[in-house]
C-alpha cells in the first residue's frame, strides 16, 4: 500500500513538471504499478486463489516502475523508485512463499 500512495503522488508531482511530455512514460508507470499494488493487497487480503500469480506481476511491473523512475533526477521519482523497488523484492518474496 505504501508504493501504492508514493506512485500516485509521483504521478501527481510529475505532472507539475514543465516539461511533462519527457515524464509520460513515468505518469503511466505510476498510475498501473498504484493499480496492481492495490489489487494485490487486496486479493491477498481475501485469500484469493491467484494472489501468487498476482504477486508476480505486482513485482514485474513495480521492477519496471523503479527502474524508469530511476532515469529522473526530481526527487520524488527518487523516492518512487526506491519504494518500487523495495515492493517488487517483498512481492518477489511473497510469491515465492506462496508457492
């Protein structure tokens, strides 16, 4: 949940960014891996049966969020790609836990 709220506000912050355009890619990366973080919470929360395969993909694309963050210099893509990462570990983890 927490990488959840920090991609949501990095999506926020950088679209206060003069040059917007440049942080497309960015802005989508944050609103899907914000999406996916909450379904899988969610469906863990429940037991879900597919909360294993949900995980990875939460880890997938929390990995690619960081890494595209990681690209920025602002500082909140710096504090996005290193809670994206953090949570792409811990899902990796849990994934295989759940296995």
């Amino acid at each position: 949940m927490r990488c959840a709220s920090i991609c949501n506000q990095c999506a926020s912050a950088c679209l206060q960014e003069v040059e917007v355009k440049m942080m497309v890619k960015c802005i989508q990366l944050d609103m899907e891996c914000a999406a996916i973080c909450y379904a899988a919470a969610q469906v863990m929360s429940i037991g879900g049966k597919n909360a294993e395969r949900l995980c990875g993909v939460c880890a997938d694309i929390c990995q690619a969020c960081g890494d595209e963050c990681s690209k920025h210099e602002m500082e909140h893509c710096k504090k996005c790609a290193e809670a994206c990462h953090k949570c792409a570990d811990a899902c990796r983890s849990m994934a295989g836990a759940m296995a």
